[in-house]
C-alpha cells in the first residue's frame, strides 16, 4: 500500500522508517553489549575428555594422527583425571588400547573385572573421587576384528552381543563408573545395560546412550589411538546408522530413552549438528555430542599448517555445539579450552 506522498506503508508504519529504524549493528558496536546480549555461552561445566590409556606405568605415548592428545598408563592418568578436576572439568571418559594378545573373536576380555579400563577407573575413582567417570561399554577395544560386535559368518549377531556387553557394563559399575555409555549401535542394548545394572545392585548408574552414531569417516583418527585401525575388515555400516538419515536417528533415539538412557548423544558431531537440534526439540533430554577424532584433527592439522587460527577455530566449534542444543560436549579440546576458559 502507498500514501498520498508515495511511500511505502506496512502495518499503518513507513517501511522506511522501520528498516531505517532497526540497527541490528547497534548491540554489536561494543565489547559490553555483545557481552550483553551473547544468547549461548561454553563454560568448563559442558566439557567431557575423552582419554586414551594403556597397560604399563608411568609411560604416554603420542598418537600421530591426533596432535597432542597421548595415551597414558593409569598412572599417569589419575594424575591427569586430578588435573582435569583442578581445571573443573566434570567428567572424562575413558577408551582403552589393548594389548593385541588379549584381543579375540569375541572380545571377552570386556568379561575381565580386571581390565585395563576397570583398572583405570578403581585407580581414578580412589584418588579423584570428584570427577565423573563415563565408561565406553563396546566390544571394539577387544575383539581380534575391531568391529563391536561378536561376528558368526561374517555377520554381526545382535542379541548375543548385547548379553556380553550388559555383562561388561555391570564390571564398569562394580569398578566405580558413574556412567555407562554404550557405543555400538546393537539393538536393544541401552534396555539389557539398565536390566543388568539393577539386577546387579547399580540403580544409580547412569546411562549415556550413544543414541545416533553414524557410519562415519571422522572416526579414522581414534583407530589408530585404540589400534583397530589395522584390524577391521569391511566397515560398521550393518549397525552404524546411515549419515544421509535424520528421521531414523530420532527414531533410534525414541527407542534408547524408552529403554532407560538417561542422557542421549550424537556422534559425530559438528557435521550431525541438525541432528543435535532435533532431538533436543523432541525429547527435552539431556543431550551431547561427540566431537569426534577426525574433527579434532582437523582443527589441528589446518592450524598447524597455518591456515586457521586454531585457538579461535576450537572455541568456535565448541559453542556451535551450544547453540545446536547440547548440555555438554565430548572433546578432545578439554583441558585446553578449560585453561583458557579459566583465564
Ligand atoms: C567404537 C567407538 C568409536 C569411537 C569411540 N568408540 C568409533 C569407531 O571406531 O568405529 C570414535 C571416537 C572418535 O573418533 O573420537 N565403539
């Protein structure tokens, strides 16, 4: 509609006068109002670290694929776990490399209350009591074929697989984890995982359900940390969801709280960050994201060749993860973004 004078006219308001008026720039132009009016903020509260641990003492090794993440004996670890602690950094969850002499066709070795990732969390859980520890329950880390899985006749048997992981989880729980985050995508897990730890004498126990894992390429840095990088034949597609599917991660997801997860996470992460929002609109759950090896890499890798700033690209990444939804984030950044969060 125009007036008499020819102008525009919205709502009874000249549209001049209303897109003249509206400065979005106005709360930018100063430190103390974007401050002001920042609507996402990471703190040390939404970090988790993943760490990567070995047989032995007082030994780190590096891991060339990651820039500046180790695998370290438990030793070092609990030193590392009290380290965390100081920075404020509520939890770590642990991955462990195996000795190849302990790895077999079914992974049993998840069946040992002596394993080395049992092991690490008594160490951790008597001398850092404070800090929470998420244990990863999947038969990759022990099985001679790196899938996570118990494979007959080159396929993956669901239900067989979920006993065997139900019964690895409750060691975890008797070792002291306070959480149990089962990663390998069998059907039905997350229900068997909450049976056995209640059958067991662990209500408290809480479940973090990688809820939608998806066949991704990213992962190819944290192989070679946990040594299944030459070890896998074929890929995890038969029980890794697809990542062209987001209907099928919410359905996946729908299955994993009926079942008992009390906190749902999306892995990847950064590339899967629809995904993220999605459930955290549907399902109002505590929510996490993996931000995984190769995204990690990445970041270090481009800024060691100088291409970006890789302080600025972390920080960046991590509250994109915020603003997608997530309560927290799983990351490798951890005890340096805290440092630097502390100030
Ligand atoms: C498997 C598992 C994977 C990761 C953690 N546990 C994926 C895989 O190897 O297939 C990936 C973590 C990362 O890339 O940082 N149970």
């Amino acid at each position: 509609m125009k007036t008499s004078a020819g102008k525009l006219v919205a709502g009874g308001r000249d549209v001049d006068e209303i897109t003249g008026s509206r400065r979005l720039r106005r709360m930018r132009k100063a430190d103390w109002s974007r401050r002001l009016v920042q609507e996402n903020r990471l703190t040390v509260d939404d970090l988790i670290w993943p760490v990567f641990i070995i047989d032995g003492e007082n030994r780190r090794e590096d891991i060339p694929a990651m820039p500046g993440v180790q695998r370290m004996t438990v030793d070092i670890l609990v030193r590392e776990a009290e380290r965390a602690a100081k920075l404020g950094i509520p939890a770590i969850a642990t991955f462990p490399n195996v000795d190849l002499s302990l790895r077999d066709e079914t992974g049993s070795a998840i069946l040992d209350p002596d394993n080395l990732i049992n092991r690490a969390t008594r160490a951790v859980k008597a001398e850092v009591p404070e800090i929470g520890i998420i244990t990863d329950v999947a038969l990759d880390p022990f099985t001679s074929h790196g899938h996570d899985g118990i494979l007959r006749d080159g396929i993956i048997v669901n239900d067989t697989t979920v006993e065997q992981i139900a019964a690895g989880a409750v060691y975890q729980a008797a070792a002291g984890a306070d959480i149990i985050a089962p990663s390998d995508m069998m059907d039905g897990r997350v229900g068997a995982i909450r049976d056995a730890l209640d059958a067991n004498g662990f209500p408290d126990v809480a479940i973090m359900s990688y809820a939608t894992k998806f066949a991704s390429a990213f992962y190819g840095p944290y192989r070679e940390a946990i040594g299944t990088q030459g070890l896998l034949k074929g890929d995890k597609k038969t029980y890794y969801i697809d990542p062209a599917n987001t209907d099928e991660a919410v359905r996946e997801t729908e299955q994993d709280i009926a079942e008992g997860a009390d906190m749902v996470m999306v892995k990847p992460g950064l590339p899967y960050l629809d995904i993220v929002r999605r459930l955290k609109d549907a399902f109002q759950m505590p929510t996490f994201a993996y931000q995984v090896s190769g995204e990690f890499s990445m970041i270090k890798g481009a800024a060691a060749s100088g291409w970006i700033d890789g302080e600025r690209a972390m920080l960046e990444s991590l509250l994109a993860f915020k603003r997608a939804g997530c309560d927290g984030v799983l990351t490798y950044f951890a005890p340096e973004v805290a440092k630097l969060l502390k100030g």
